[in-house]
C-alpha cells in the first residue's frame, strides 16, 4: 500500500487558514534521544521500550495503551535530587501523572509528594507515602480534604485564600495539630508559555497577588493564628517553560516580600518554594534546559535575590511533575483508518484520540509520532493524526511525517504523553480510558488497569 507524498505546503487556502507543516525528517525511523524514552531503541525496525517489543505490549494489553519506562522515571528523579543538591527539597508533582506504583517509584528515589485534591491525597497516602513529605496545593480545598489532610499530618499546606487560611487553623485546632503553612504568591510575572499554562499573572485564580498587597495581608493572617506554623512562601510562575528569566522575576518580587516580613514581624522565611513548570522536548524544535543547568541557574537567582536583601537563603523547594513523569511514557496507538485529502495532507484515524490525549486541543501542543510496528523505507506523508471522536478537534499529533506505505493495523507510538494525558483523560463518547503499563528489563505489568465498558456502566445506576 503506498501513497504519495503530499508537499508541505496546503492548498485550498481559500477554504482552510494558514498552515506551515515542519519538513520532513531526514529520516522517519530514527528516535530523538530528547524526546523519546531513554529505553526506547529500534530492534530489527520495531521499536521496543525498557526491552520490551511494542507488538508483544498491543497484543497482551491492547491498544491504545499508556507505555512507562520505569527505569527512565527513576532516573529523572535521581537527576533532579543530584542537580538540586542535599540542601534543597524535590517535591514531585502528582497532578502530572497520579497512580499508586509511580508514587511508590518517586519517594523511593526521595522525592516529596505535591497534591492538590482528596483523591491525590489518598493516592499517595495509600501508597505509603509518609505524610511529612506531602504538600498540599488547591485554590479551593474543600473542608472535607483540609480536615483530612491535618488529621493524617502532612508536612506543609500552601494556603490560597483568605477563608481556607480560617478553615485550616479550625481543623489544626479541632486535631490538635499545628501545620505547617506555606503562603502562595502571584508575582505577576507573565510566564513564556501558553495562556491556560501561566499561573503568575494577576488576572487568574491562584494566590495571593503581591501587586495588591493580598499577599502582605495573608502572612499576617497566618502568623496572628497560633494553630498555624509559618514555613515560607510559595510562587509557581507556569508549566512547560524552557529559560529562567522568569523564575529570577519571580524570585526577586518574592524575597522583596521575603524582607517585608522581616522588617514587620521580625521573622525570616524558612521555607521558598519556586514551584515547577520545567519543560520537556515534545518535538525536535524544543529546546529543553539540561536539569543540572537549571538547577544550577536557579540556585545562583536564589542567593543572589537573598544576598542582596541581606536575608539568609531559605530552604528551596521544587515541584517537577512534567519532567519526570512526561518523557518517559509513550502512547501505542493502532491505526484504523487513512484518509487522504488532495492536496492537503493524510488524515491517519487511530483507536484513542482527545479522551486519552486532549492537550492538542487544549493547548494547541505539538507531539511527535513514528511507526512503531515495523521500518519503512517508503517516503515521508505529510499526516495528521487524529482520533475516533466526534470533534474535529479531536487531534493527537497535528503534523506528522509518516511513512508513505500506512497501512491499517500498524502501530503508530506518540513520545512524550506521561504528564497530564492519562491525568486529564475522560470518557468522552463512552470510551473506557486505556490501561497504564510499566517496563523494566523486558518485563511488563500493568499499573493502571485498562477501563472496561461493564466498569462504565456499573455507574450508571438509571
């Protein structure tokens, strides 16, 4: 089966805005390091993942299915432990990707856990977890998930408003405890990343804004309640950001409030949590820091945003989610049909889509994409890879070079889908979410079970 290859250039513009495909690889077979899992190799043209062949992995889990290169999450997090250093704390961010064995995999590399919902908290707390490595996020913690959190003694609680300030030293007095509090600030820094991906502008729901004087306010909040414990302070500028200019804006506006408190109460901050949003490489355009550079950069902001305030520098806290759990995990897709539409390119429909991976849609990401079942010499297609649902935005890799000669029932492996696919997954036209399968050593066992259409209905009790 072969088709031709379409130019990269769309026609129809009448008809469809502009357009501008990247060129094609040099060669579709090959696997970036960047971005692919650091297992993943070629053997014989099958691409195989911790040893394991991505045939025998559709075969025995199905398709489409979430692949994790354990060994590869590991090793992210001795990176990130290693290029902080042993004066610093690595906290990993659960929301990236929430499942008891990666939970399990972190802490037993010493990492912390950040969670911001009851269901997190319970993931990790079930997980074995100790409760003093748990931070909680949230800019709406129900009272239910305040209460449970102070009663199984997490280590710090990053307060978001003024009533979960009050609601907390309740439920620490209700408990007899005394939690540790950590105060969330807006810097207004305007991150360089996507619009529901900045979290540091002042015009969205998180924190307490500096620019107002809400953040003054809230520390004082906290320090006049003797049932709290003030630890620090708390800034989180966005996720998927490449430099670090943002972070040194940030960190500058926060130690500034850092001697505000000082020169007020008398008090120095123990505690600065930057937060996380480092980025990965999706695609061979991305240009993702080196973690030892990153840390290294901002351990140098850090002292010199303290030094110059004249304070002693505060424990730093990180919150990596994207970049431990995202490069390492690769979604198997098996390709149904393939459209070609004159002219433009070739729509390649595959099992999943949107409700395994709504982040094309949601924030326009780009992902990469190879034949995993096979090699091919046939010439590059321009392709876009879509899914099954009945949205035309429901893209997985908006533009793919593909191998000419597709064919139904090839696999198709999306690289670099571990963070926020599985997390923010649905069951959008009633389809079950895909199972979650580790590799190591060229085994495999699955760690989140594959959803079935008896476990939908079972919920629906009509």
């Amino acid at each position: 089966m072969s088709r031709v290859a379409h130019p990269a250039g769309p026609r129809h513009a009448d008809v469809l805005p502009a357009d501008h495909p990247p060129a094609p690889p040099a060669d579709l077979n090959a696997l970036h390091p960047a971005i692919w899992p650091h297992s993943a190799q070629r053997r014989d043209g099958v691409l195989t993942l911790g040893g394991v062949d991505v045939r025998d992995l559709a075969g025995e889990f199905g398709t489409p299915v979430f692949v994790m290169d354990e060994q590869d999450v590991r090793d992210r997090c001795r990176e990130y432990s290693e290029a902080f250093g042993p004066d610093a704390q690595v906290f990993y961010a659960s929301k990236a990707f929430c499942s008891r064995a990666v939970l399990r995999w972190v802490t037993e590399e010493g990492l912390g856990v950040d969670v911001c919902t009851g269901g997190e908290l319970e993931t990790a707390l079930s997980a074995g977890v100790d409760p003093a490595m748990i931070t909680m996020h949230g800019n709406n913690k129900l009272p239910a998930e305040l209460a449970r959190a102070v009663a199984a003694g997490i280590g710090h609680v990053v307060v978001d408003s003024y009533e979960e300030i009050a609601r907390l030293a309740y439920y620490a007095e209700q408990a007899g405890a005394r939690p540790r509090v950590l105060v969330r600030v807006t810097t207004g820094v305007e991150a360089h990343t996507h619009e529901f991906m900045a979290t540091a502008h002042d015009d969205q729901k998180f924190g307490f804004s500096l620019a107002s004087g809400a953040a003054d306010e809230a520390v004082r909040r906290v320090l006049a309640l003797p049932q709290l414990e003030f630890a620090g302070l708390h800034s989180h500028i966005g996720s998927q950001i490449f430099d670090t200019a943002g972070f040194e804006v940030a960190a500058h506006r926060v130690v500034g409030l850092a001697v505000r408190i000082a020169d007020e109460h008398g008090v120095e901050i123990d505690e600065l949590d930057l937060g996380g949003g480092f980025g990965i490489a999706y695609t061979d355009e991305d240009q993702a820091p080196e973690v030892k550079l990153l840390a290294q950069s901002i351990r140098d902001i850090v002292d010199r945003q303290c030094q110059a305030a004249g304070l002693a520098r505060p424990r730093l806290t990180v919150e990596p989610g994207r970049g431990i759990a995202g490069p390492g995990t690769i979604t198997i897709y098996q390709v149904g049909t393939i459209k070609d539409v004159d002219g433009l390119r070739t729509y390649v429909s595959v099992d999943g889509g949107m409700s395994d991976n709504i982040r094309t849609a949601l924030y326009d990401a780009s992902y990469t994409c190879a034949l995993a079942s096979r090699a091919s010499d046939a010439p590059p297609m321009l392709s876009r890879v879509v899914g099954k649902h009945c949205e035309s935005g429901d893209i997985v890799v908006r533009h793919a070079y593909l191998p000419s000669d597709l064919a139904p029932g090839d696999l198709i492996a999306v690289a670099a889908t571990g963070a926020y696919c599985r997390s923010i997954s649905s069951n959008y036209n009633h389809v079950p979410r895909p199972a979650t399968v580790a590799v190591r050593d060229g085994a495999a066992r699955v760690i989140v079970r594959r959803e079935t259409l008896d476990d939908l209905l079972r919920l629906d009790v009509g």
